[in-house]
C-alpha cells in the first residue's frame, strides 16, 4: 500500500476500506480525497463485519447498522492523519 503504513487490525481494516471505496492500494489518492470533505468513508472494526458508512473524519466509535454497535471508524483516524 502506498503511503503511511499502520499496523495490525487497523492496517486490515484500512486496506479492506480502501478496497470496497475503489481505491485499491493508493491511500494517497484516498486521503487526497478525503482531507477536502466534510464526511470521509469509515468501516466497522468488528473482526466478522465489513461494513461501511460515511462518518465524520474524527469518528472512532460511529454506529453500525450490521453489528449494532459504536464500532465504525473513519478511514482518516486508520491512516493515523487523525
């Protein structure tokens, strides 16, 4: 991946958000579009879940539809620029 590396859980769970958003391995690209918006895509940190909504960029604990919990984290607070 292209970038700043983070490490365990979160390096998955930032690779599979890049992925599903369609940005494959280019977090540059990512965080280029992401630092110019008021709302930025977050996935839910549940190991068994992979869901994904738009979050604030500072949100760690946002809600998830599937799991029904605060487990949704924005891809900004993964990529450690937040």
């Amino acid at each position: 991946m292209k970038g700043e590396k983070v490490m365990g859980l979160e390096e998955d769970k930032l690779e599979e958000l890049l992925e599903l958003e369609g940005y494959e391995d280019d977090l540059d690209a990512f965080l280029n579009d992401c630092l110019t918006d008021s709302v930025n895509p977050g996935i839910c940190m549940n190991d068994l879940c992979s869901y994904t909504t738009e979050v604030e960029p500072d949100n760690a604990h946002g809600w998830c539809e599937f799991c029904e919990d605060n487990t949704v984290c924005s891809g900004m607070i993964l990529a450690g620029i937040i």
